[in-house]
C-alpha cells in the first residue's frame, strides 16, 4: 500500500511542510516518487519515520539523522556504527535528562519556597534570623520531602511570623 504525503503527516501528527523539508534536506531517500514526481511513501517507510522523529525528539541536528539514516539504507555492514552512534546518542541524551532534571529540581525547590512565603506573608520566613541568607536547614527539609518520593505528600510546617505568632500551613511542592 502507498500513502501520500498529506496521509503521512496525518499518521504522524506533522506537517506535510515538515516531510517536505526532511526530504530536502536528505532525510528521506527511502521514498519513491510516482509518475508525475509525488511522493508515495510505503507501509515499511514508517520504520525510518519513526527512527527519524526520536532522533529529532533527541535533540539531534538534522544533517546527523540523514547520516544515520544513509547508514541505515547502507545494509548489515554499517551495524556496528549503527549501534555505536545509538549509543552515543543516549548517553547524550541522559546528561541532557539529568541536567533538566536538575533543573526541575530546583525550581520546584523555589516553587516551595515561595509557597512558605505566600503563606507568612514574607519572604524573611525563609531566612536564618536576622539575615536574607536562606537557612540551609529549610533546603534540608525540602531535600527530605522530595525524597519521600515524586509525589510527596504535604507538609505541616510552623512558620514563625516577623511579629512573634506562629502560624500552622500545609504546603506541597
């Protein structure tokens, strides 16, 4: 069966701008052109497709996926630089991940923070006495919630307010 290029970025939820620059630029040498020069992609093509949409997903530049792919349309002697590249890719892949989990980390770490100050009514809440350093026992605490798993459930803390009163609040990352 043939598909079109309009059927294709339907079954793939993109444009068919997207198909038609990824074929400029050398992603898609797999498919055919019929008699009057459109394309007609086959049910096998959607295996490169989908190899293409996860390298792009990765971040990948388009110029290294159309060298993947041409290894890939090259046969079983381009498997071991096949597999190497693969590989290299997710450790690429897991850094970017960590960084942006690092990332999520600490605003979500902010996001908190600033719940207990919304819930005060100050910013100074947060901070060692008589300082605007923020008291590292606080972000220990919030290490520890966070810890507890990805959905922590909330916690009962006792704010001390600027004018001696304490005040009971139920904050959640």
């Amino acid at each position: 069966m043939t598909y079109s290029i309009g059927e294709v970025a339907k079954r793939l939820d993109i444009s068919t701008y997207t198909l038609r620059y990824y074929d400029k630029e050398g992603l898609l040498p797999f498919v055919d052109r019929n008699q009057a020069g459109r394309r007609e992609f086959k049910d096998a093509d959607f295996n490169y497709l989908e190899t293409i949409s996860c390298l792009k997903e990765a971040g990948l530049p388009v110029k290294q996926i159309a060298a993947f792919i041409e290894l890939c349309l090259t046969g079983d002697r381009t498997l071991d630089e096949r597999y190497d590249f693969l590989a290299e890719q997710e450790v690429n892949l897991e850094a970017k991940m960590a960084s942006l989990q690092h990332t999520l980390d600490f605003l979500r770490w902010k996001k908190w923070y600033y719940k207990r100050a919304l819930a005060a009514g100050t910013e100074d809440v947060n901070y060692l006495p008589g300082t605007t350093q923020t008291d590292p026992q606080l972000r220990a605490q919030f290490e520890q919630l966070v810890a507890q798993g990805p959905t922590p459930k909330p916690l009962v803390s006792v704010i001390n307010l600027n004018h001696g009163t304490k005040k009971r609040v139920f904050l959640k990352i």
